[in-house]
C-alpha cells in the first residue's frame, strides 16, 4: 500500500502526507470503507493471499503503477464537473477528517 501510494503522489500534484493507522481501530470505524484497502484479519483477508504466478506464467502483465495512476488521472479530468464533484468511494472528506482526528486524539 506504501508503494501504491508513493507512486500516485509521484505522478500527481496532490500534497498530501498519508497517515497510517491500524486495522484494529479501522475496524471500530463506522462508514469508513475504505478502496482497495482489506483489512489483513477480516472477511476478505484470503483475496490478499491470492498468488497470481499462474496468471503470469498464462501472459497476465500489470501495468506499473505510475502509469496506471497518471493515466487514471488524465482520465478523471476529461469527467464533467458534476461527476467529479463528489467521489464515489471512500468515506468523504469530512469522515476521513474526523477519523483522522480521533486516530490522532488517541495517539498522541
């Protein structure tokens, strides 16, 4: 997820600084869903285990992540104002900025 995250920062002009927290307060969250983040212990945990060797051995090839993120970039400012004036995923500016500040609150 670091990874993932450096390379979207490396291609954007976001300034940002991400904050980690820990699954177990995550968890205690209500309507914090967060994309393409599993929790390591939940429900879904197996999807991270998922081992995808078959898949290149059959000719499967990602993309690296910089050009995914530059291009998924280009591509939500080609969107009209009133889809990209809402997100669709995650939990919203405001319930990011209160989680935040009740993981900040309990770690300090």
């Amino acid at each position: 997820m670091g990874n993932l995250l450096e390379d979207c920062l490396a291609v954007s002009a976001a300034n940002m600084t991400p904050t980690w927290v820990d699954a177990s307060f995550l968890k205690q969250q209500e309507n914090i869903a967060l994309p393409i983040w599993e929790d390591p212990n939940g429900a879904s945990a197996g999807l991270l285990m998922v081992d995808g060797n078959r898949a290149a051995e059959a000719g499967l090839r990602n993309r690296p992540t910089r050009e995914t993120a530059r291009d998924t970039i280009e591509w939500w400012g080609t969107l009209p104002a009133e889809r990209t004036a809402t997100i669709k995923a995650g939990p919203g500016a405001q319930r990011e900025a209160e989680v935040l500040a009740l993981w900040r609150e309990r770690n300090n």
